[in-house]
C-alpha cells in the first residue's frame, strides 16, 4: 500500500515537471528576470565604480578665477592635480548634469588676502542632482583642506611655532576587518539577489501548479484518479520545490561568470565568490524553497484564477523577501531571533557564509524548524482542501 502510494507521487512530480518544463516561454521569463537580474545589476554597479575610479585617477580640479590665486595654483601642481577651465555655464551645466565635477570658484583678491594673512573666501560649487559632480566636491573640499593646512603650518613656522600645536591629539587608524569581511561589504548584495531569484522562481511554479489546473479544468479529472490527495499534493509540492531549487542553483551560479565583466578593478579584487559559496547558498536556501512552495501553493488552491491567486501570493513573497531589510536598518547587527524569521535567517546565514564565518548545527535548526513545520501545515492544508472538494466549488 505504501509502495504504491509512493508510485502515485512519483507519478504526479514526473507530470508536474513535464507541464513546467513544456511552458518554456513562462520558464525563460523566470530565468531572465530571477537570475539575470542580480548579476546584471553587479555589471552596473561595478561600471558606476570604474567611471567614479577614472574621474579620481584623472586627478583633474575645474577652476574658475583661477588667475587670481597663483599661490593655490602652485600647491595643486605639486600634487600633481591638474587645472581645467571652467566653462562659463558652469552651475547650468551642473544643473543639467553636463558636467560631472564639482568646480572651485576664486574670487579677485584672494592673493592679496593671502598676503595679509587674511582668510580668502571661495566657492565649492555642485549640485545635489548631480551624483559625480558631489563625489568630486568632497574630494575639492579636502584638496582645498590640505591647502589651508600647508598655509598654517608656514605661517607657524615663520612666527617660530612649531606646527605640532595645531594636534593636541594624534589621530591613528587601524582597521580590524579582514579580507573576508572588506570583501563581504561588496558582495552582501548577493545573498539578496539569490534569495528573490528562488521566491519568484517557485511563484510562477506553485500558481500553475494549483491555481493554473483549476483555472484550466485539469484538476477535476486529476481527482478522479486513484490517488490519495496527500500523495497528489506532495507530488506538485516536490515538483514545485525542484523548480524553485533549480532557479536557486542557477542563480547562484550566474555570479560565477559575471566576475569576469567586472569594470572596476577594485571591485574584482574584493569579489570573493566562488563554487563552494555557490553551493553553500544553494544547501542554505534548498529549506526555503520548499517552504515557500508549499505555502503558495496553500495560498493559489483557494483561488478561482492565477490572476486572483497572484494577490495574496504576492504579499507573501513581498514580505519574505522584505524581511532581510532588518539588518540592513538595524543598528544592533545580527540578533539570535534573526534565526527564526525565514527569508531574514537564510539572508544572514548567506551573509556568514561570505564573510568566512563558522555555521554551526545550531545555527542551521531554528530555520530548519520553522520551514518544516511551515510545509507541513501548508501541505495538511492544501490536502484537507482537495479531500473536501472545496478547490472545484
């Protein structure tokens, strides 16, 4: 009797799998939005990088005025920073993002305040609009910092001061990170990707699956088989799950090949991700899948049409994949109940993983636990509603 009620749900997973994989338009449209997507936004992020890279590499400063002030003309040719001329429609061009870098502005007379030993005044013109043009004004700003640093320190000098009066305390940074850790802060966009790769990827799976049969008139007849309709829904369960651990597999390995069409060299060398990551998030988030499959599921048997299903399936992937947010806000980093929340645990566990950090057993049960007992009532749920013929009413 077991024998054959295991051959029923082997047989309903092998019909399920046909019908996912036969609907290659609806496949490829999950590929390319669930996996493609976090790799393409990496390409993106690493071109923004490489062009703010070059800006800074250039070594460039926009001046305007700039006859006024020789003696600031000197300090920047000994730091090896180059002038350009300010176009005239300098603050339009910012406004209308034109122009990609903050420009100095020196008013007349500024040698002459010098020479007094006055405080000349000029302008730092930018514009909040304008992303490079503000990343180029801090770096003007500390330019014209170390400028008035110099100043200081000759005119102490000429008075017979020793500049060591300006630091009544000196200042000394280290930096405790590791590696592992410097890289994680680039990479901690990941988990993030893989994990809504897989809630999206096992959506469009769990809707046909329930909500498309019933639409199409299919579940009906599935019915009228001999088969029990625990061993029907774990077959569309595991159908469902195999599809969401698939787009799990292939998202995770889509990053692999995008390390490759890094622009910025930097970035390249803090992307410490390989196979064995890719296979630690595929394991991690194999739980997940499963769980959210049966809830879907859970949520599209009680629904009419895929279209009525998709609302309340929706507000359950939003929320999961919402979930991870809390570490990004919290100011208290990872808590021990961070382990109870699905999606949040899976995305702090992802995180470990990149950081080189330890995951014990004890790390792994309470989202274990909380996914296992998140299938079963969803599938006792979807089973009781096909036994009491509530899904064809």
């Amino acid at each position: 009797m077991r024998g054959a009620w295991l051959r029923a749900a082997v047989v309903v997973l092998r019909k399920e799998l046909t019908d996912a994989l036969r609907d290659r338009r609806t496949l490829l449209t999950v590929l390319l939005s669930a996996v493609a997507v976090g790799p393409l936004a990496l390409v993106l992020i690493s071109t923004l990088v490489s062009d703010l890279e070059r800006h800074a590499e250039a070594r460039e400063v926009w001046v305007s005025g700039v006859e006024h002030a020789p003696t600031l003309v000197n300090f920047f040719a000994r730091q090896t920073w180059v002038l350009r001329e300010a176009p005239a429609d300098h603050e339009q061009a910012l406004r209308d993002n034109r122009l990609g870098d903050a420009v100095l502005v020196v008013a007349p007379g500024f040698e002459a305040a010098l020479a007094r030993g006055e405080a000349p005044a000029v302008e730092v013109v930018a514009s909040s609009g304008n992303p490079r043009a503000e990343a180029g004004a801090a770096r003007l700003a500390r330019l014209i910092a170390a400028f008035n640093q110099e100043q200081a320190t000759l005119r102490l000098a000429v008075r017979g001061v020793s500049p060591a009066v300006l630091e009544a305390v000196h200042v000394e940074r280290r930096d405790v990170a590791d590696a592992a850790r410097r890289a994680a802060q680039f990479t901690a966009m990941l988990p993030f990707f893989v994990l809504m790769a897989v809630l999206y990827g096992t959506l469009s799976a769990a809707l046909d699956t329930a909500a498309g049969e019933r639409e199409r008139g299919s579940l009906e007849p599935l019915l009228m088989n001999p088969v029990p309709p625990l061993a029907l829904v774990l077959g569309k369960w595991a159908a469902v799950t195999a599809v969401g651990a698939g787009v799990a597999v292939a998202s995770a390995a889509s990053f692999l090949p995008a390390q490759w069409l890094l622009a910025s060299d930097t970035l390249a060398a803090l992307f410490h991700y390989g196979a064995a990551e890719a296979a630690a998030f595929v394991a991690l988030l194999l739980p997940l899948a499963g769980a959210a499959a049966a809830l879907l599921m859970a949520v599209a048997i009680r629904s009419r049409s895929v279209k009525e299903a998709q609302a309340g399936a929706t507000v359950l992937v939003l929320a999961l994949s919402l979930l991870p947010l809390l570490t990004m806000f919290g100011q208290r980093g990872e808590q021990p109940w961070h382990l109870w929340l699905p999606g949040l645990a899976h995305s702090v566990l992802m995180a470990r993983v990149l950081r080189g950090d330890a995951i014990g057993v004890a790390d792994l049960l309470p989202s274990l636990a909380v996914c296992a007992t998140l299938a079963a009532l969803a599938l006792a749920a979807v089973a009781r509603t096909l036994r009491g013929g509530a899904a064809l009413r």
